[in-house]
C-alpha cells in the first residue's frame, strides 16, 4: 500500500512538469518553421482639402442687435382745475385710439362760467367808465375853445380901453373894470384846462383799469377751457385714473396718451460694434475738428427692425438717431442708443409659413421683443471669407504654396455665412485661399494636397454677387 500511494503522489508531482516541457519544445518548433516578414518603407499621406479664395467684401457692414420698442412719446395729462368730474367720454378708455382735439373729460365749469360771466360784466363797466370820460373830454376841450375867444376878447377890449385912458377919455377906475373882465376870463380858461390835466390822468387809470379786467377775462376764461380735458395729439390711451364724479385736484393724473406718429427702439451696442458707427463718419483726409455737439452725437445710420410671428418676418425702416442718456451701463459695459422709426404703420411682410399676411401686427407697438439690423457703411474696406474657414479662436489656415500657414484674425464680424475681417488689419490679402476642410491635427507647415476645382467656381460667384 506504501509503495501505491509513493508512486501515485510521484506521478502527480511529475505530470506538470512533463506537460509544461512538451509545450516549450512544440512552440521552439513552431518558431522555426515562421518565416520572417517582409519589411516594406511607409510612404506618409498628405491631407486634401478643399479652399475658398479670399474676397473684397461689400461697402456695406451689418451689425445685428435685439431691442425693445418703445413709445416715441408718453403724454401724461393731469387735472389744471380743480372740480368733480361730470363727464367721462368713450374714447377715455385704455387702449383706445383718439385724434388730436378728442374730448376725454369734463371737470364741473358751474364756477367757471360765472367767473367769467362776472368779468365780462367788470370789463363792459371799465369800458363804459372809459367812454363816459371820453364824452367828458370831448365837451371839456369845446369849452376850452370858447374860453380861449373869450379871453381873446376880453385881452382885445382892454387895450382899446388903456388907449382911451391914455388920450384922457376914460379914467383909471373905468379902465380897472375891463382889466378884472380879463383877468376872469383867463382864470375860467386856466381852470379848464387843469380839470382837462386831470380828465387825462382819470383816462389813464381808466384804461389800465380795463386793461387789468380784460386780462382776468382772459384767464378766467383759460381756467373755464381747462376745465375740458381733449387729445393733445393723436395717439392710443394707455392709461386712466378717473372715472366720472370723482373730485380732482389741481395736478392730479388723468390719463396716459402714446404718440403713435413715431415709434422708438431701445436697444444696446459693444463698444467695438459702435465703433463701426464712428468710422462713417471718419475720414483720414478731414483734419476739420468736429464741434461739441458733434461728439456727443450719433451718425444717423439706416436701420432694419424686424418681427417674427407665427412663422413670417414683418419689417419696419428706422434709423440710429441718439444716445439713451451717456456713458456706458455700468452691468453690461454697453451703450444704450435709440432707432427711431417714423412710419410705424409702414410694415412689410414677408411669406413665410403660418398665417397669412394680413392677419401679423398692423403697427409697431410699446413692448415688442425685436431684431435691429444696422447697415453701417465704415471708411475702411472688408475681406470676406467663408465662416467654415474659420477654427475656434478665430483662426484660419493659408495656403502658402503646398503647406499651411497659421493666420489669428482681429475684428472678426460674421455676417451670414460668410466672415468679415477689416482690410489691412489681419495678415489676409485678396485671392489668399484659406482651408474650408475641418483638419483635426493642423500644424504650421504642415504639407497638404489642395482641391480647387468646386469651390473656386462657388467663391468666385459669392465674390461677384457680392460686389455686384
């Protein structure tokens, strides 16, 4: 039994071993029998890609923004008078539209209309007070007139009597009785003519008297036309805070009125997006400074609002007018500017898909969320080149011979599917071909094999359409 049980244990500690040498001396055999691979030189390939040709872009440089219409004007009308309101018309309500002149609102003119009644009778008494002195003046210079012949005689008569003294004919006492004659004629004459003096003077407050009562008329009469509240301008109610019998102060809010002539959009620029503004109206060759005014003034540009509703673009022609205040937000380091539209009525529309053209916005209103598009015309010239040929950081690869050339553009503006860059900024000239095809592993230098035929034809039509 001890003799099994050793050979057996022996076996299992040997059948590894005999196994693991059989394998090493089949895979030595097996080795012998490979024959060795032929060794061939790897030829390295070149990327294709596609190009497109650099172009002189047109004079024209879009600049896209969003902005908020809003009224040109708000009229805020308040109470002038004092009084309880007795009539509240129709059109005094939000959202209707009115004209010029439209009566809104009446405030109780009782004590208005009596005021005025009252100096109208004032101004007819001071008037009357007036003509009675003028009557007076009239019979007081006739009298006058008489007095002065009066006088005249008298003067006459007492020198015929001092001529009969002097040759004895009549004695001095007679002579006396003449010279008193005289003398009260000329004192009748004198005081005539200081009651005249004084008629003259009475004139003069007389006439300031009317003068001072027709202008409380006047303003009484204002105070009795405030009393009806009317449309100073044609537009839509925003706004009212009345209704009919509520009593109303001097100063209270009324009603609330848009402009509807003209609307204005509210909207921001980048600095370097208004930059291009200030280039229009730049010139290298214009050493003229401009005036105070003008630098605080925006160059009007032409510009596109446009709104999209239920699938269709509707459109709207304004233009960059003014500054919102001066100076930049302090939160989006932006400026605010304003387009002014003139003709907000004016709208086009363009087919799209959904409703139909006459069922968009009649009108551009307060409120609505739209595109600006300023077409802005700098006195610098553009290059444009396909967007696909521009990698992330803005860089594009030139073709320079058979390899590439790295290019990092500055002031790139897209605009379509086409790039803008300012001409004589960037290390890009006309008929450069810059790389349409996306390369994964670019590098300066790197060779690479060009295909032109496709896209030289399609750039070549982008270039003449655009300077068509």
């Amino acid at each position: 039994m001890n003799i099994i049980r050793i050979g057996q244990e022996a076996i299992r500690l040997a059948a590894p071993v005999i196994i693991l040498g059989a394998g090493v001396i089949g895979f030595a055999g097996l080795a012998s029998m490979r024959q060795p691979p032929e060794s061939r030189e790897t030829e390295a390939t070149r990327p294709l890609v596609e190009v497109a040709p650099v172009t002189i872009a047109a004079a024209e440089l879009d600049i896209v923004t969003d902005g908020r219409v809003v009224p040109f004007r708000e009229v805020r009308l308040s109470a002038e008078v004092s009084g309880r309101i007795t009539r509240k018309t129709d059109a005094c309500r939000a959202g209707r539209y009115v004209t010029a002149g439209t009566p809104l609102l009446e405030i109780d003119e009782r004590t208005y209309q009596l005021a005025v009644e009252r100096l109208r009778e004032e101004v007819e008494q001071a008037q009357n007070s007036l003509d009675e002195l003028e009557v007076e003046l009239q019979n007081n210079d006739a009298l006058i007139a008489l007095l002065q012949e009066d006088l005249q005689l008298k003067k006459r008569e007492l020198d015929r009597m001092n001529k009969l003294f002097s040759r004895g004919v009549l004695n001095e006492s007679e002579v006396d009785e003449y010279r008193a004659k005289e003398l009260s004629a000329r004192n009748a004459l004198t005081l005539q003519q200081n009651n005249r003096r004084k008629a003259d003077s009475s004139r003069d407050r007389l006439r300031n008297s009317l003068d001072l009562a027709r202008t409380r008329l006047a303003e009484a009469e204002l105070e009795l036309q405030k009393s009806k509240i009317v449309a100073p301008i044609d537009g839509v109610v925003v706004t009212e805070s009345v209704e009919e019998g509520n009593y109303v102060s001097a100063g209270t809010e009324l009603v609330t009125i848009d402009d509807t002539s003209a609307a204005e959009v509210r909207t921001t620029l980048r600095m370097d997006e208004l930059n291009w503004v200030w280039q229009q109206g730049r010139s290298s060759g214009n050493t003229e400074s401009p005036s105070i005014e003008q630098d605080y003034q925006l160059t009007s540009t032409p510009a596109t609002i446009s709104y999209r509703l239920a699938g269709q673009d509707y459109s709207w022609k304004g233009e960059l007018w003014r500054y919102e205040g001066i100076g930049l937000n302090e939160k989006t380091r932006t400026v605010p500017v304003r387009i002014l539209v003139s003709e907000p009525r004016d709208v086009r529309a363009e087919r799209g898909e959904g409703l139909s053209v006459l069922a968009g916005p009649k009108a551009l209103v307060r409120g609505m969320y739209v595109e600006v598009t300023l077409h802005t015309r700098p006195n610098v010239g553009f290059l444009s080149l396909p967007d696909e040929a521009v990698q992330p950081g803005n860089v594009v690869w030139v073709i320079n011979g058979d390899t590439l050339r790295r290019v990092n553009l500055r002031n790139v503006r897209f605009q379509g599917d086409r790039v803008l860059v300012p001409e004589g900024g960037n290390e890009l000239a006309v008929g450069d071909e810059v790389v349409v095809t996306p390369l994964q592993l670019a590098a300066e230098g790197m060779a690479v094999d060009v295909q032109r035929e496709m896209n030289a034809v399609n750039d070549q039509n982008t270039s003449e359409g655009q300077q068509g």
